[in-house]
C-alpha cells in the first residue's frame, strides 16, 4: 500500500513518505498532518501511551491527527499473545 500511494501521489514536495517501527521511530521535525490508516487497532493496550507521545510529539502545535482504524480489539490481541 505504501508504494501504491507513492507511486499515486508520485513526486510531490509537500507529502512525505516514511515507514518505521512506530515503536522505536521518532520523528526528525514536526509536521502539520499526521495519518495512518488501520493500525490503532495494532497498538497493544500496554504501549498506547508510549505511542500518542510519540505521535503528540511528531505534529506541530495546532497539527492534525488523522486514523482510520478496522475497529479490532487490540486487548484480545495481546491477551493472547501474553498466553502464547
């Protein structure tokens, strides 16, 4: 999906292309808009606050957050995988 979106939007100086692990990224200045589209849904219960920190700290002051999300239960998930 990440090389559809680029190959879409192709050479634009405004937009912004990165993929990271969300979880040891941070971010090398701030930007107007931050988007992600199904994966809060991904976030363990127990890394969430350690997650919007780090998104908090990525968008400028009066920024914006933007997320779609499936909707999973990520609780379910990382009871499971605690038991696996």
């Amino acid at each position: 999906m990440h090389d559809q979106a680029q190959h879409k939007i192709g050479e634009d100086p405004r937009v912004r292309f990165l993929q990271a692990d969300i979880f040891s990224w941070r971010a090398d200045r701030q930007y107007d808009v931050v988007f992600f589209a199904n994966w809060l849904s991904h976030v363990p219960p127990s890394r969430f606050d350690s997650f919007w920190k780090t998104v908090e700290a990525a968008v400028k002051p009066g920024g914006r957050i933007f997320f779609v999300d499936e909707g999973r239960d990520a609780v379910w998930r990382q009871m499971i995988s605690e038991t696996s």
